[in-house]
C-alpha cells in the first residue's frame, strides 16, 4: 500500500509505522525514521520509531532534525538497541522489521 511517504533505499513503499503519523516541530510528520543495519548477517533497513521507546527516546526522534549532521552522533544509543532488538525478534518470526497496517498502536506519553 501507498501511503505517500515515498520509498525506502531497498525501493519497498513507507507505511504507518508503528504509532502512525507523528508531528515534527516544524509542521511535518514522521512514520518510521528507518537506518541501514546488519542483523542475523544480513544489512537491512530497520525503523528507529518503535514500540519500546520510552517518550524521551521518541521526542529525540521527532524533535532532531533527521538530516542533522550530528542526528545520529547526539542520538541515545538507547534508540538504536531497542530499534535493533525488535528488528531482530521480528525478522526471526519471518515477519518485516517495519510494522503492518494492522500494528498500529498508542505512541509512549
């Protein structure tokens, strides 16, 4: 499905994400934030925006800009662990890192 967020490196469509929409400060909204990562020996994208983030986690996520220099270096490595643990738990269920139109839930408060 197309959601209008364009295309992933690996040419697949942006979904939802797992919280859905998230409004960045400047007027624009997030879904998924996907990084390039290697998991189980294989490089894959994986979205940063997942459900064990805690809400300070996410507000670095959405309030930073993604294209900052310094985005990735000031980033908590809190983010990419989680990010990487999910990835893991869900490719090793034969299931897409990103999440489905049906995983939808509550952002963190």
């Amino acid at each position: 499905m197309d959601y209008g967020y364009g295309q992933r490196q690996d040419k697949t469509q942006k979904g939802m994400g797992f919280f859905g929409e998230l409004k960045r400060p400047g007027g624009g909204v997030s879904t998924e934030i996907s990084v390039g990562v290697g998991i189980n020996g294989k490089e894959m994208e994986i979205p940063l925006i997942v459900p064990s983030l805690s809400k300070e986690e996410l507000d670095y996520l959405l309030k930073t800009p993604v294209k900052s220099p310094k985005f990735f270096d000031n980033m908590p490595p809190s983010i990419l662990q989680k990010a990487m643990d999910h990835a893991k738990v869900r490719v090793d269920q034969e299931k897409s890192p990103f999440a489905g139109p049906d995983e939808i839930m509550e952002p963190p408060k």
